[in-house]
C-alpha cells in the first residue's frame, strides 16, 4: 500500500471507506486468515486490531485453540467462543469460512452481530465440505450476515476449471436461498491455484457479461458485485 498510496489507502472504519472512494481510491481492509496466529491469546488479538485488522477467519485448515475447520468434527471451543465475544466487543468481524459445520451453528447461536463467511459456495450445487448447506445460508441471511461467492474450481463443480457458469449457478442459488442481500463476490485469488476462465480481478467485466446472460437484473448484478458488501460494511465495521 505505501508503494501504491495513489491508488490504495488503509482502512479501519466505514468513513474511512467512504473517504476512500470519494478520492477515488481502492479502500484496503486488514483482514487474517487463520484465527491460530493469537495462539489463543485476547491480548494478541487486541493487538492485532489495533494494528488495523477488522476481521478474522476463526480457523484456517488446521484445528487450532478456537476450534476445528471444515470436514472435521467439533465446534468452537471455550476459547473459541471467547474470541467471538472480545472481537464483536471491539468491532472485528469474525468469518467463519473454513470453519467445521459444528462450529458455523455455534457461530450461528452465540453472535450478537453479523458476521461474514467471506470465501464459500453451495453444498446444495457441489458437496464438498467448505462449502455451506442451505440451512447454513439462510440462516446466516436470517442474520444479516454476508457470504462471498469462492471461484475455486474444487468448490464449484466436477470440471477442473473455475467457469463462469458455475459461479452464476453459485450466485443465482444463493440469491434463490437466501435472498439478494446474502451474496457477494469472495473470489479467494489469491488462495487457489486452478485453471479459471476469470484469471483476475482485471477481468471482473467478463462476470458481469456471464450474469446478464445468465438472466440477473441489473439490481442484481450491482448488489452481488459491490453494494452488498458495502452495505454491509456500513452496518457493522
């Protein structure tokens, strides 16, 4: 960011987001994947959001102090649950991508405010096991939570490639389970290592092209792409 200060700014509230894109620039938010790095530790997590982090994968693919990830059983453990409450106390959002199913319900039950699941897709259209159930959808919708759409070709569908008509297919479940308020774009880029027909984020005009010809309105399309999670954003950072 400091080699690119004419393009991206640091963020740690909505305002400063706001501030962002009035100057025209790319509004960057601190995020960490992988809740182990506190070592289980508040002190450590405090310093991370003074450090500027807003939001924190609880778990990555590992069981860690927290609790347990995706495919594996058990939930959040005490400290788990401890974490959930110090970071909605001090305004960090928790994200439960990667997390056990055990652990989404605890999420599901024990959270005050809404949280994200910023990287998954749909079990219902591929049952791979970082991917959310129905029931997980709806009820993080019945939350005001938001879930970002994962290009990763292994959570999509059985073709190898992360296509564009399986992200529709993704999109349009989603919207169809948990209502267009639910759904964002999680692409995980810089996570996933599969041939995609969408090979970054300069090509974002080339999803939007697939929508309209997948049907989506242009209320759709806006709200998937961007407003929902700026909307999202100025109701909870």
């Amino acid at each position: 960011m400091a080699a690119n200060e004419d393009l991206a700014v640091p963020v740690r509230s909505f305002q400063e987001m706001e501030r962002a894109r009035q100057a025209g620039k790319i509004a960057c938010l601190l995020t960490v994947e992988e809740g182990g790095v506190c070592l289980g530790s508040l002190p450590l997590l405090r310093t991370l959001y003074r450090l500027g982090v807003r939001m924190l994968t609880l778990t990555w693919n590992y069981p860690n102090e927290l609790g347990r990830p995706n495919g594996q059983p058990g939930g959040l453990t005490r400290r788990g649950f401890q974490f959930l409450e110090e970071m909605e106390n001090l305004g960090m959002i928790p994200d439960v991508s990667h997390l056990s199913d055990d652990g989404v319900w605890d999420v599901c039950r024990a959270a005050r405010k809404p949280f994200v699941a910023s990287h998954s897709s749909c079990r219902a259209l591929h049952p791979h096991r970082r991917n959310l159930t129905d029931a997980m959808l709806r009820a993080l919708a019945d939350r005001g939570c938001l879930v970002g759409v994962n290009f990763y070709a292994g959570f999509l569908g059985p073709h190898g490639t992360s296509r564009l008509a399986d992200l529709t297919r993704h999109i349009r479940h989603m919207i169809q389970v948990g209502g267009l308020d639910l759904v964002a774009l999680g692409s995980d880029f810089d996570g996933i290592d599969c041939p995609l027909e969408l090979e970054d984020a300069g090509h974002m005009d080339r999803l939007v092209q697939a929508m309209e010809g997948a049907g989506f309105t242009p209320r759709e399309i806006e709200a998937v792409c961007w407003k929902n999670a700026w909307e999202f954003y100025r109701r909870v950072l």
